[in-house]
C-alpha cells in the first residue's frame, strides 16, 4: 500500500497484517525526510520536551508548544497522517478536552489527537469522536502520569495490572479510538490486547506482535541527550543519512526483525 492518508486505510492495513510504521516529529526537515523514507504516520509527540526542549519530562509542554510543532511538521508533510499529543492537564476533563482538542486541530493541522489513559477519558473520547476528531489511546506506560508510576517502568507485568490495561483498551476502543498506543508492556500482554480488538495497535516496548510500531525519532539516530531506553534501535548506525535510518526502520517494522526480544520485554 502507499502511504496511508487516512484512518481507514490504516485500518485496512492491520485487517491484511500489513505492519504500520510512525515516529515522532518535530519540525518540517524531519517530518519530510520521514515520509519520503516512507513512515505511515508522524507522531508529534510530546516527547519534545525531553529530547527537543531538555527538560526532564513531558509535563512542561504546553498547547502553544504542541500548535508550534505541529504547525511545521504539516508544512514539511502535507498530505502525511499527522497524530499530535494533547499536553499534561490539557485533557483533565471532557469540556477542557474539547476546547483544547480543537484549538490543536484547527492550529497544529494535524488528523488526529492522541490522550494518555484508560476508563476515566471515556467521556472526553465519546465527546471528541462523536464531533468529528480522531483520536488515538495511549496505554501501559502513560510518561504524563510519570510521578504517579513512580518512574519509566514496564507497565502489566502482573496479571491484575495485565487484565486492567487490557480492559482499558476495550473500553476505549468501544469509546471511538481508532488507534491506540501501548509503550512498555510485556510482549505477551500487547499480543492479547492486539488480538482482542479491532483497531490497531502501536507498540513502543510492546514487541514484534504489535499491529505497527512507534520511535521517538532522536532515539532512533542516536541523538537523544543522556540514556536512551532499551527497547530502542539507533538505525543510524551502518547507514549513511537520515532517510537511509527512517527507511531501515520502516522495512525491519515491515518484515517484521524490529522489536527483537533484545529489544523487547518478557
Ligand atoms: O510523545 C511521544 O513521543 C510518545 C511516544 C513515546 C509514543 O507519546
């Protein structure tokens, strides 16, 4: 398939096992380069605050920040599926969620949103998809709720904590999501949680059986200041420009060699 423009297509692409690819973008070169490597979505993830901004967690994004990059990832990609991150406490409640949702949309131009948590955004989900915007889940671990996890860890290793994402991802998908991220969750849990529904799922830490995968992009060259997490790949190394990274990426997601058990947790 071509790169997919919309939702429907990407649904299509999990119906027919065909692996989706996304990394995160934050400005218009990159986003370019991504798509002409072949990425399927770009995430302009708020994970521009740690590896664009230095700080040392999601939480300090704010809307402006999100409107700004994504505002330059549309111009480097214009007909790209674009996701955009709501910020911390821009989604507390469903009336904020909405007022702050479409602002994103209407400025940022990107396709959809993507909101961090389980069962208590259902209201906030329903009142989006029900007005016209997409959004993508984001389960396991949830880097805005980072204090309350006490720190970047798998998440569902335990069957209680297993059975809770697991029926989080059902009640959100009943919501509207049309995708839905897990990040670090044991492999096995993200392919119950995959076969279970109907919607694709992206992992980032979750193994090879996700139905597609996410990087954040300076993690993936190599570029991120300090540790990168385990479960990334630097695809720069052996290769000689950033397209030829981004397209390394897309055909190891695609064959389906990335995640690796290195590269994934049991
Ligand atoms: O902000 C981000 O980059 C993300 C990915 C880790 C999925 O949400």
């Amino acid at each position: 398939m071509t790169t997919p423009r919309n939702l429907t297509q990407l649904q299509l692409m999990k119906e027919k096992g065909e692996k989706i690819t996304c990394v995160t973008a934050y400005d218009a070169s990159f986003a370019a380069q991504a798509v002409a490597a072949g990425v399927n979505i770009l995430l302009v993830g708020d994970s521009l605050g740690m590896v664009v901004q230095g700080q040392d967690s999601t939480l300090p994004v704010t809307l402006d920040d999100m409107i700004y990059h994504s505002k330059m990832v549309r111009r480097g990609a214009p007909n790209a599926l674009i996701m955009m991150d709501l910020p911390f406490m821009t989604y507390a409640t469903p009336e904020t969620t909405l007022k702050n949702a479409g602002k994103l949309m209407r400025e940022g131009m990107g396709t959809m949103v993507k909101v961090e948590g389980g069962e208590w955004l259902l209201p906030s989900i329903q009142m989006l998809t029900e007005r016209g915007i997409p959004v993508c889940g984001h389960l396991g671990l949830t880097p805005q709720s980072v204090h309350q996890l006490g720190g970047y860890r798998v998440q569902g290793r335990s069957e209680i904590d297993a059975q809770r994402i697991l029926n989080d991802a059902l009640a959100l998908e009943k919501a509207g999501v049309s995708l839905l991220v897990l990040e670090c969750v044991p492999s096995d849990l993200a392919k119950r949680i995959t076969n279970a529904l109907k919607i694709p799922t992206i992992g980032i830490g979750a193994g090879v059986d996700c139905d597609g995968q996410v990087l954040v992009l300076y993690d993936m060259l190599g570029i991120t200041m300090g540790k990168t997490p385990s479960f990334s790949k630097n695809f720069l190394i052996g290769q000689d420009s950033i397209k030829s990274a981004l397209q390394n990426f897309v055909e190891t997601v695609k064959n389906k060699t990335f995640p690796d058990l290195e590269h994934s947790f049991n």
